[in-house]
C-alpha cells in the first residue's frame, strides 16, 4: 500500500511542501516537513556570516570568526543572566572573553574552516521560516549560552527578527538521570512500538507538564 502523503501550503517560501511522516509505519501520527543537515547548508552559514561581519557585530582574527557580544545591547534577555555571570572560554584571539566563535580554523589544515555550535540554528530557521516567527522550542539546556548567542547573531544580521514564544521542555530520565546519548540510556520509538500501542507512548509523554521533567516508566506505558 502506497504510503500517506500530505501537503501543506507554506505562505513564507509560497510553495506546495510534502510533509512526510517520521517513521515508516506512521504509527506515532508525527509529521516532518524538513529535515536538514547543516552541512547542506555551508554556503548558506558563510552568506549569514558574512552579514554579520558586514554589520559590524563580527570580525575576524587569522582565520577565525568571531561574535562581538558588545554590539549586542539586549545579549542575555531570553535566560536574564548578565554577561559577568556567564562562563566564558578563555581565547586569547577574542577581543572579548564573553564573544564567541561563527567559524573556527581547522588546526590540521589552515585552509578548512568550521562552523560554530550556534551559526546553523540562525541560518537554517532564518532559511525555513523567516527572521521573525512565532513560535521555538527546545531544550531547556539550551536556554544560555546556545539561544542566547542565536538571538543575538540572527537580530546581527537581521533586525527584524525574533521569536513571540520560546517553550522550553524539560527532558525524560531514568534514576533521575536524563536520557541521552553520552549516558548510553536512551530508548528508541521502534523498541517501545514493538512492545507497545504507539498512543501509549503519546499518553505517557503527556502526562506532566512541558517544563517538568518525566521519569521513564514501563508500568505507565
């Protein structure tokens, strides 16, 4: 049988996009309309850069890319933390401490560059969506430094941009301990839906609250 398709109608690019479905069975209802990978997008990384250097908000130094944190006037307003209580990576190349990096030179070989940890989310959401939209999750680890060095850098390049509503979610753990990849504890949706009705596992997961964390447990699935 010929897999479900559907289509949605994106007013921003004003194009047809097939939205496809995470998994193959499409057990768990979740749909994709994008999935990128950032080394797709290098070119796209280097324009945004370079628009930020062209601003005023970066400069470079042999090779490397930096972020000036002083050209930032509103740097710290998601998590509210102040720029003296941020812990800072020592680099005698930042004319800043507080500054970090867009690329960095690759020691192995001076003519490679890569991109920084925070670069691809501002090109690639200014590149799906637009500068300004409204609504952006993640991780509540990602609040400080990650989203607030890309608030930063996009409104570098673009003014216009922001986000209305950030909604931050708390993680699932095990023994208190968040499931991830470094900890080797994770739980992947093929082994739950081979055990369990695939609305089990959205019940479970809505159980508590967004910002509460949710301790995995088998008697509840």
């Amino acid at each position: 049988m010929e897999k479900e398709k559907l289509s949605l109608y994106n007013i921003l690019t004003r194009e047809k996009e097939v939205v496809k479905p995470l998994d193959n069975n499409m057990k768990m209802g979740i749909y994709l309309m994008h999935l990128g990978y950032a080394v797709e997008y290098v070119p796209n990384l280097t324009h945004f850069s370079n628009m930020i250097i062209e601003n005023d908000c970066g400069y470079v130094v042999e090779g490397d890319v930096f972020f000036s944190v002083d050209k930032s006037p509103n740097y710290g307003q998601l998590y509210g933390q102040l720029l003296d209580q941020t812990c800072l990576a020592v680099d005698p190349k930042k004319r800043n401490s507080a500054n970090f990096a867009l690329w960095k030179v690759c020691h192995l070989n001076l003519s490679l560059r890569r991109p920084g940890w925070h670069i691809g989310c501002s090109t690639m959401r200014t590149h799906y969506l637009s500068p300004r939209f409204d609504i952006l999750s993640g991780g509540t680890y990602l609040k400080s430094p990650h989203q607030e060095h890309v608030i930063a850098q996009t409104f570098a390049a673009y003014e216009d941009s922001g986000v209305t509503y950030w909604l931050h979610n708390a993680h699932v753990t095990n023994n208190n301990e968040e499931l991830g990849n470094s900890l080797h504890n994770y739980v992947t949706f093929r082994q739950i839906m081979a055990k369990y009705h695939p609305l089990a596992l959205r019940h479970f997961l809505m159980s508590a609250h967004y910002r509460s964390p949710l301790e995995y447990s088998v008697l509840q699935l």
